[in-house]
C-alpha cells in the first residue's frame, strides 16, 4: 500500500510561477473587512441607550411580589402537612359493617342468583364433574333463563 506522500504531488511555493496579471487580479478579488471607527461605535452605543431609555422598567410592582411570597408559603405549608399526615398513623374508627345475608345459589357472592352464578358452578365442578353435579348446574341455569318466571325447585 502507498503512503500519502507517495499519492501526492508537493508543490512548493518556489515552483509555482504566476504570472503579474493574474496575482493582480486575485489580489483586486479580495477585500478586508472594514473595521469601524471609534466615533461610529460610539453613535451606536448612544443609539442604543436612547432606544433602551424610553422602554418601561421590568420590576414586578410590590403587590405582585407579596402574592407570589404568600403562594410560596401556602405551597410550603401543604408539602408539610401533607408529609406530616403521611409519616403519622391514623387508627381507623370503630366501624360497624353491615353483613348482607347469604342467598343460597348466590356462587359469585354478587347478591343476585345470575348466568354468572352457573358459570361459577360450572368451572368449578370442571375437574370431576358428575352427573348431579352436571343436573345443578343445568337446573340452576333454567331457573335463571326460565321466562315464564317459574323457579324450579333445586
């Protein structure tokens, strides 16, 4: 594999031969940046601070700032009273809870003999599933689809 100076041809200033006309031209293309006086930079300068003079000021009138350190103190007071209720046990109040009473075909626990009882019924007789167990399930299904609103007897 070559090197890179093997690729390349160097040439060096000394060799390169330009003619007058052409150095002249190159030389007429480019032009400095013009650099600007210290009496235009300072007509800028005062241009400037006469533009920003007329503008109003920014500060927050007093009523402003009072508003904003009462949200700060009410925000404060509720991360600690919230932090406070979180870190302190609360024993719960001595309830009474009321039982609903058991209806006996009521599978689910729903408080109403439904499809969703036979269903209930149905997956868990799956593994051994025999035939009374199979005719409760049937009789509990036609009760509850019967539409003449006859129950059987189960």
């Amino acid at each position: 594999m070559q090197s890179d100076d093997d690729r390349t041809t160097r040439i060096d200033e000394e060799d390169l031969e330009l003619s007058d006309e052409l150095i002249q031209g190159l030389a007429g293309l480019y032009k400095a940046v013009a650099v600007l006086s210290p009496e235009t930079d300072r007509h800028i300068a005062e241009a400037a601070m006469a533009h920003f003079a007329e503008r109003p000021s920014r500060r927050a009138p007093a009523a402003r700032r009072r508003w904003a350190m009462a949200g700060s103190l009410a925000a404060s007071l509720l991360v600690g009273v919230l932090f406070w209720r979180t870190q302190t046990p609360v024993e719960p109040p001595d309830l009474m809870v009321a039982t609903v009473a058991r209806i006996p075909d009521d599978i689910d626990g729903s408080g109403a003999v439904d499809i969703l009882d036979a269903f209930a019924l149905a997956r868990m007789g799956r593994g051994d599933r025999t035939a009374a167990v199979q005719a409760r399930i049937d009789a509990l299904a036609a009760s509850i689809v019967a539409l003449d609103g006859s129950e059987e007897k189960l």
